[in-house]
C-alpha cells in the first residue's frame, strides 16, 4: 500500500479494506511502520515501538477494526507485558501484569498497537516534554508543542502514522491535543468507559480514557467498542438510544447553544482562539441552531483549586507507588513533579475533602445552565501552543525550587497566594477544559479554524452527563460543512 493510499483512509475505511480483502492487514501495518519512520524521528511521538511484534499480530478478520493499526497512550492503558512509564524515570520498570480495560476491548476489536506515544510526567502538563523521553512536537510546526498530556498520540495521528490512537482526559489531555494538532477529540462522561480493572475512578472520576482520531465516525465507532462497564465497576451509566456509529449519521436536532469565550480563570484568551468560537457560532446559525452569549454560573477559582488539589494528591500517591514498588528516588522525578507531590503530602486531609466535595457546586451549577441550554460553545484552549521549552525557564524553576524550600521548612501553606499563582501559572493557557472533568460530563474539541501561520485551532463543545451521542452528532454536522475537516491531502506535505 502506497502512503498516499494509507494517509487517505480513516480506520473505519481501513478496517472496510480488509475486510472486503482488497488489502492485506500486513500491508497496512507495514504503510504504518514505513510513515512512522519517515516522520517520527522529527516528532518524537512514539517512546516505545513494538514495531516486531506488531506485524506478527493476528486479529478476528469479522472485529469491528480487524488489523487497523493504533498507538496506546504510555500513561494508564496498560499492556500486559509492556513498560508504562508515565512518561516518568520512576516509573520506567513498571511493567503491565495484564491487560487493561481499554487494551482488552482494542484487541477484541481487532486493533494491532504499534507501540506506546509520549507524555508529560504522569500526565500532568498540557505541553509533552518529560526528562525520560525528551520533547514531543507539533506536526503542523515542529517548534511547538502538540499539547498534552496525550501530546504524542495527537501528533502521531496527526502526521498519519495511525489514524487513531489511545488518549485519556483527567483535565483537558484528549481536548487540547486534539485541538493543537487539528483533530477530533471526544472526552466521555464519567462511567462510560471502563478504568479497570485496576482503577474504579481514574482520578476519583475526573479522568477517562478514549481516543484522538481524524473523523468523527473513528472516534464514534471507538466509542461503541469501549463503552459499558466492566465486572467490579462502581457504576453504569445508561447506554445511547443506538450505536453511536449509527447515531452520526442522523442530523442533530436544532439545537440551543450557549456561547462564552472569557476565561473562568480571568486569564488572557488569544484573539485566534476567540475569532474560532464566534465563526463557529455563525456556522452554527447557518446550520439551524439557536445561538446565544451564555456561560454557565460557577466560581472559576474555586474550580481552580480543587482541581490543583486534586494533582496534588494523585501525584504523591504515585511518587509513593514508584519509591515502594520499583524502588524509585526523588532524583527520578522532575523538580514540578517533587513540588506538587510535597503539596500533596503537607495537604490537610481535611482541606482536600472539602475541595472533593466542592466538585457537586461546579456539577450542580453545570445542570442548572444545561436546564436552558441544550449544550456550551468555548475555546477548547485559551492560548495557542507553546512553543517548545517556553514554559520550563529558568524563572519558573526557580520559584519552583523556592516553593519547595518553603515547603521543607513548613513556611508554606495550602491556603497562601503562592499555591495560588501557581495554580494560574499552570492552568492559563488551557483555562476552558477543567470544568468537564470535575462535573464528570462529556466535552469534545473539534478542529474548525485555522490561524493565518497555518496551526489548527479547536472550539470545545460540552453536554449534560451521558450525551455523546448528540455532540458526537452535532460534530458529524460540522464535520461535513467544514472544508478542513479530514483534510488528508494535507497529511503528505507536513513536516
């Protein structure tokens, strides 16, 4: 097969291909394998190949995506038998037992992985840059980042090494890749997709696992593959009216569609992201839907707090994991990485269940606007992406050791305006995502603008709790009245 020939199918039509045995499942890998090494040496996407192991792969040649290629996200979709780093130096002995859930219900569909994509440190960072693997760049400019913490999975999907791969989403890390690297990105409501069987709530509920993909129909068809809950989960939510692969190709109904584009955080918004969200809105109009300036009624710092608490916690509970299982120091982890985990380790336990708690005021004032509004319109990032190695200056490592110093000496604490401009510094750029994953509900990026240097800009979309199904619809709907969308042509001439 041909790379122009791989570049302009998405893995429902590869998967279609093979079926109808006009192309071998061999010859699409090997399409993979050959675009892989042609582009990743320039992206650094992938941190682990399994390129061998790949082509020796057999699937069920019936399964929904018999013999398409994809990527795993090195971070919670474990491989039994496979290193999960976490993008973490501490974590580069962990090796997978067995199989998660996620990996588990791929495979029985049928899909063959390539090997592991990169991100940040446990996730953490909307910019893929880890002292284990190195930088992660953006196909459309190789001088920025492509987001994060699915960084490397938005950019191997991007530059048509696979036509999806596995991405997951504690606080924007399916949505802003997708909208930094012109995808589509679609973050599920909490319980629509298995965590286990390790993990009942990943992140106490704030994350989900899902994919980042060039169509609407990948990732809606990826969704009836990984949707429904698994034996032990802590609950189950109901399923859609109809396959989601089915739902798309029904017109949404006119829909009522509120619009903001300030930050909740009071942060700057780049005029591109904003110019987005308002041409968005036109379409929107145009296409039959009632659109109106309305955001939902929540205190934005408060959102940011609890959030941050909620950073604070995992990451010192998985620093604690790495030191007792694999033997891991402090030197094995990046210098934000100790902060935040001293931070979770000097919390009081008190003061992180009232910000837990906090998550029903941001849930509740979610359902009272979703009471006028059928769903929301905003930036899905309130900046364009960085570029590479402009948020690790020596300025912030600086106040980042001073911070930890403070910490040591029991000078700082969790209430003080320095925990406070911290959690500014690491929330301003991408201000618009949080509140999805604290309320629990479904929100995806969706690629429909273009900045005059040529980097695609992503407008979010959010939903009440258990409604993919018309996101994923509305998204069909623009999807086919946009000219940018699925552009494969472009695949060839980037990088």
């Amino acid at each position: 097969m041909k790379q122009s020939e791989y570049l302009r199918y998405d893995a429902v039509a590869l998967a279609d291909l093979i079926r109808r045995g006009e192309v071998a499942a061999s010859e699409i890998c090997e399409a993979a394998i050959k675009r892989a090494a042609t582009v990743n040496g320039k992206l650094n996407a992938i941190c682990h190949p399994q390129f061998s192991d790949a082509l020796s792969q057999t699937s069920t040649p019936d399964s929904t995506f018999s013999g398409v290629p994809m990527l795993l996200k090195d971070l919670a979709q474990e491989q039994q038998g496979q290193p999960c780093t976490y993008g973490s130096r501490g974590l580069k002995k962990n090796i997978a037992s067995r199989d998660s859930e996620f990996v588990r219900r791929a495979r029985a569909a049928g899909l063959i992985f390539l090997g592991r994509t990169a991100t940040p440190e446990f996730g953490l960072k909307a910019v893929t840059e880890s002292k284990l693997w190195g930088a992660c760049r953006n196909p459309w400019d190789t001088e920025r980042t492509p987001g994060g913490s699915s960084g490397g999975s938005g950019a191997a999907v991007a530059a048509g090494i696979v036509p999806m791969a596995g991405a997951n989403d504690g606080g924007g890390s399916i949505r802003i890749p997708a909208a930094y690297n012109g995808l589509f990105g679609l973050k599920p409501s909490r319980g629509r997709i298995s965590s286990g069987p390790s993990v009942g709530e990943a992140w106490t509920g704030a994350s989900t696992d899902h994919v980042v993909t060039r169509t609407v129909r990948d990732s809606a068809t990826m969704l009836d593959v990984l949707a429904g809950p698994a034996v032990g989960d802590p609950f189950a939510i109901a399923p859609p009216a109809a396959p989601y692969a089915e739902l798309i190709q029904r017109a949404p109904r006119p829909l009522k569609i509120g619009v903001f584009t300030s930050s909740p955080y009071d942060t700057d918004v780049a005029k591109e992201c904003v110019d987005a969200v308002e041409e968005t809105a036109r379409t929107l109009e145009n296409l039959g839907h009632r659109v109106e300036y309305a955001r939902p009624e929540f205190d934005g710092m408060a959102l940011a707090r609890c959030y941050l608490g909620l950073y604070f916690g995992e990451v010192s509970t998985l620093m604690d994991r790495a030191k007792a299982e694999f033997g891991a120091h402090d030197d094995d982890f990046e210098l934000d990485t100790r902060l935040i985990g001293m931070l979770g380790r000097t919390m009081p336990l008190p003061d992180y269940v009232r910000r837990r708690q906090q998550w029903n005021d941001f849930a509740r004032a979610l359902g009272a606007f979703f009471e006028g509004y059928d769903m929301y319109l905003c930036p899905t990032a309130g900046q364009l992406p960085a570029k590479i190695g402009e948020l690790d200056t020596p300025s912030h490592l600086q106040v980042a050791a001073r911070l930890m110093l403070l910490l040591k000496a029991g000078k700082l604490v969790h209430r003080s305006g320095q925990v406070d401009q911290m959690a500014m510094e690491s929330l301003a750029r991408t201000p618009f995502t949080q509140l999805a994953n604290l309320t629990g509900t479904p929100a995806m990026s969706v690629p429909l603008a273009w900045t005059a240097a040529g980097l695609p800009v992503g407008v979010q979309f959010g939903a009440p709790h258990g409604d993919e199904g018309t996101l994923l619809q509305l998204a069909a709907q623009l999807e086919e009245a946009n000219p940018w969308f699925g552009r494969y042509e472009l695949l060839e001439a980037m990088i």
